[in-house]
C-alpha cells in the first residue's frame, strides 16, 4: 500500500514492479512518459485477472524467485478480489503493492468510483485491456459462447455497463458498446486516462533515464 511517506526510489536502485499482466501496455507507457528510471516490469499472466483466488500463490512463486535480485519491489495489483490474502504476501516479502480494491478503482479514482457504485451497485466495468480481450476473458472464459444460457446467472443482476478508458481509441469504444449489447446492459463510456495508477507507480519510484521493456503475456 503506497503511502505518503513512501519516497522515490534513488539513482541506482534496481526496482521491480511485479504487476497484472492487464496493465503491461498502461505500465509501459506510464515508464515511457515519466523516464523512469532503474525500473523492471514483470508480468503474471493476464488471464489471472479472471482467476483471482490463484493470484497471491502466483505473486508469492514469483517473489521467493525474484526477490533477492532487486533493492524494491512494487506489486502492480490492487487487491483484485483476493478478500486480503495478497496483502498477506505482501506483508511476507516487505513489499507494497497498488493501492485499492480493483484496478478499477485506481483507473476511475477511488472518491469517483464510490460514487459510480453508490450511484448503481449492479455496474460491470471495462478498461482498455478489457474491452480489447472481451470475447476471450468474459465470453469465452465464463463459456458464454458455449451455454448462453448462462447469461442471466452471471449478469442478471446487473443494469449497466461503464467502460473506463485509459485512451482515445475508436476501435475500443466500439467493441466496449459491442460488449454491453451482447450482454443486455445500458452503456456508459468515463474516460479516465490512467487514474490513480500514474501517482502511485511515480510516486513509488521516479528518476530519468530509461527502464527494461516489459513484454505483453500471452492470452
């Protein structure tokens, strides 16, 4: 949990940020226009992101392999449904992770995303790497494609759809109302650029050079 007395790494450090394969292109461009410096990105596998009970085992694995080769570690996932147990790995290995309940929140800003929720508690989000991979992480994962009649135990209780874009991208938007059609939910479209998670990944560790590309997992 990032704080506010959290400093910024010094020139040198060797820093990985172990995150949700979900977020590699919004991390890399982050790394890109903020030159920092210093910065290793590792990524999970993304799919995880629909299997949240498997993330503190596959973040731990990770770190007892890693850990030792790096001054700092920032564990690019929020809570992610993990009901606490990836706090529990964190407060093993000493190291902080993105502040929140979801990557959702930290994109929409936490005051702004209570609202949302308060407003209409049967909201289903999308970000960018959502709307892009739709078909495979909701569709095809929950086997939508094969039993549709599933539909209604899954989103019956949901009334809207907001998509949460990082950027200005036509194509997405487009597949993002797709996707709230397919499943039967009013569309809403919040640009939010990249939230909160801009401040906590400077904030954790800032300087000016150049950082390790990080490569997008395979789906």
């Amino acid at each position: 949990m990032l704080g506010p007395n959290v400093e910024p790494g010094a020139v040198g450090e060797r820093v990985l940020v172990l995150a949700c394969g979900a977020l590699v292109k919004e991390l890399q461009a982050l790394v890109a226009t903020n030159g920092l410096d210093s910065l290793t990105i590792e990524c999970l596998p993304a799919e995880l992101h629909a299997r949240p009970a498997e993330i503190p085992d596959a973040v731990a694995s990770r770190l007892e392999r890693r850990i030792a080769e790096y001054d700092r570690v920032l564990v690019g996932y929020a809570d992610c449904g993990t009901a606490g147990r990836l706090d529990e790995v964190c407060e093993r290995f000493d190291v902080e992770r993105l502040p929140g309940e979801h990557c959702y929140q930290f994109f929409a800003g936490t005051e702004a995303f209570n609202e949302l929720q308060d407003d209409e508690p049967g909201t289903f989000y999308l970000t960018d790497f959502l709307a892009r991979h739709f078909d495979l992480l909701v569709l095809r994962m929950l086997g939508l494609d094969r039993h549709p009649e599933l539909m209604s135990m899954y989103f019956g209780n949901y009334t809207r759809l907001i998509y949460l874009s990082q950027l200005d991208a036509p194509d997405l938007l487009e597949r993002a109302k797709q996707a709230a059609e397919h499943l039967g939910l009013r569309f809403e479209h919040r640009p939010t650029g990249y939230g909160e998670l801009e401040g906590a990944l400077v904030h954790f560790t800032r300087s000016a050079t150049t950082a390790k590309p990080a490569e997008e997992p395979a789906l």
